[in-house]
C-alpha cells in the first residue's frame, strides 16, 4: 500500500540516514524535477517548508521537497528534488505529492502564494492560504461529503 510521510514531522520512525540514502537511490534513477542553478548549496537563506517521502511498505518509492531562497531577489517558493518511480507515476500519486508539500508551505507562505511545481508551471495556492488562516482562527465551512 502506498502511503505518504511528512519527514519534517518524523511521521515515518524510520532511521533518518537510511532514509537519506533510500531517497539518494531514488533521485539517482527517478528524478522529475531538476535542480536550478545554484541548488546545490544550501545558504542560510535558505528554507526547507515541508518534506515527504512516498513507501510501497518498507521501500521508499518517491521524495520531494518544497524550498524558497528567501535571500534571492524575486525567488518563489518552489518543489525540488522531486521524484517517483515509473510503476507509481501517476497522476494520483504525484498530484497527492504536491499537495503535501504545498500543505506544509501554506502554513506559513512567506515567500507568497505562488509556488513552481517540478515541472516549472506556476501554482497559485492563495486560496488554500485562505482557508488555512480561516481554519487557524476558528472560522470554517464544515466539508459535506
């Protein structure tokens, strides 16, 4: 069963050097996004917002993250290091992915409510923002299902 963990938040209890190198292996075949110039150094200015990883049981199948350079001018909050397996990639999958790493940004959004996606189209999150400000303050629509 494939399943979805915050790594930020230690969902997964899992040793966090074997997760590094799980999520390694997976990057090194997987990749679907790539770095932008300069991601290889990580300055203070740097913020990780949210982070997860995607297991089909014990196997790690799918990472990424969602940074923003806050010391570079003009620089959105984007997704990298973003990477599934061919057997999981489908949209499903990979749109849930985004929506978690965007979660865990919304909380906070200080570099704005647009974030890149992997593929480098530009997503507006402004009314998730919203909603979740609304939630934090105790004001919301209840979900019908």
């Amino acid at each position: 069963m494939l399943e979805i963990h915050d790594t930020l938040r230690n969902e997964y209890g899992w040793d966090i050097v074997a997760i590094h190198t799980a999520v390694d292996e997976v990057m090194e075949t997987s990749r679907l996004s790539y770095p932008y110039l300069g991601d290889d150094k990580w300055d203070d200015g740097r913020i990780l917002y949210s982070e997860c990883i995607v297991t089909d049981g014990d196997e790690v199948v799918g990472a990424g993250r969602l940074i923003w350079d806050a010391e570079r001018e003009n620089a959105l909050p984007r997704i990298q290091d973003f990477c599934l397996l061919r057997a999981y990639r489908s949209p499903f999958v990979i749109n849930s992915m985004i929506s978690v790493l965007i979660d865990g940004y919304a909380e906070d959004a200080s570099g704005g409510t647009t974030v890149l996606a992997h593929d480098g189209s530009e997503i507006d999150i402004s009314e998730r923002v919203e909603r979740l400000r609304d939630i934090a303050m105790g004001q919301f629509e209840p979900r019908v299902i």
